[in-house]
C-alpha cells in the first residue's frame, strides 16, 4: 500500500472519533441497526458482525446476546480493534447464521470480491434470516447526485474538520474505498435507512 493510502490503522485519534467526526449520524444509525437484529434475532441465533471495527454494535446488543444468549461473532482484520475473531471477512468460513451485518464494510472491499462475498451469505443464511447492509451507494445520475455528495462534505465541514484533510483523505481513498451499485444487492433487498449518500439495505426473504 503505498504511504499516502488511506488505512483505518493510520487513524489519528482512534477509530470511534474519527467515524463520529466524519459521520455524524453515526450512532443514529447503530441504535436503528441494533433495533433491527433485535427483530431478527431470536433465542441462540447466530450472528456475524462483519467489519465491526471496535465493537460499537456488540457493546450496544450486549444485554440481548447475553438474555437470547445470542452465538455473536465481530469480525474484522485488525487485531488492534479487538474483535472476537481477527479474519479477512473474504475469507473467513461462515457457517449458517441468523443474521449478519455489514456496517460500512462492502465498499472496502474490491467490487468482485464484494459479489462473491455476498452470495456466499446468502446461501448459509437460515430461512426467515436477513443480511444487513449499511454503507456508501453510487448516485443515480443528475444534480440530486451532486447535492447528496455535497451533504457529506457539509458534515464534515460542520464538524469542523480541516478543508484540507477532507481532501487529502478523499484523494487517500482512490481505488480504496468504492461505493456499491444497486445492482450488487440483488432484487430482494429493501431500503430501511438514508443519510445523503449512505443508504441501508435489508436482504431477506421474508
């Protein structure tokens, strides 16, 4: 990775306020996440939490897991964010589950292994299960594209970050971070959340 990638280990600051600071919606979107698996997770069901960097989603479920003693597994492959199991989630064996969730996780990873991945899911999900994905989506063409574009800088212009961080991180993600298509998700997927250009997905089959 040439230096001037991008990489959540060159965070300064730590994982939590960076995410908080360049995504102030952040936490609205973990409580409605949770609320979410809560309604699909019934007494030991299995659930993956794929790319859950610090853990966020897991300390918010924890008196759920602990009262439907819920099988949860936080996947993520970096060791320093101390998740339970520390795996390329393209590469981890996923055994049939209940629910998984990818939270800002698909558009780290290169778009055909994104395809793979999520087909993968699909065939070990259980009946009544659901994938849940939330993350950064392609914008349909015209000015609406642009303005949805411009909310996120304005976020992180109201918070306060440096103009030139904001570019310097958006130049870093170039071939790093790429958002996802409709299409990749397949026609059983249905919207539950959006802020600007970050959209929230469910797929399920019921």
């Amino acid at each position: 990775m040439n230096e001037h990638d991008w990489s959540f280990s060159k965070i300064s600051g730590g994982f939590d306020n960076h995410v908080r600071e360049q995504l102030p919606w952040y936490d609205i979107t973990l409580d409605i996440v949770s609320f979410v698996v809560k309604n699909y997770a019934s007494k030991n069901a299995v659930i993956y939490d794929i790319g859950s960097s610090t853990g966020n989603l897991k300390k918010i479920l924890h008196d759920v897991i602990n009262e439907r003693q819920l099988n949860y597994f936080a996947i993520d492959n970096l060791a320093e964010m101390n998740p339970d199991v520390v795996a390329d989630a393209r590469e981890y064996e996923y055994q049939n589950f209940d629910v998984a969730i990818l939270n800002l996780t698909l558009m780290f990873i290169p778009v055909k292994d994104r395809y793979i991945l999520l087909s993968q899911l699909r065939d070990k999900m259980n009946k009544g299960g659901c994938i849940i994905i939330m993350d950064k989506f392609i914008q349909p063409e015209g000015y609406l594209a642009t303005i949805l574009r411009r909310v996120t800088l304005y976020w992180k212009y109201k918070n306060n970050v440096d103009g030139n961080e904001i570019i310097k991180k958006e130049l870093s993600l170039s071939g790093i971070q790429i958002p996802l298509n409709y299409s990749e998700l397949g026609s059983n997927a249905k919207q539950f959340l959006r802020f600007g250009e970050f959209e929230g997905f469910i797929i399920t089959d019921i």
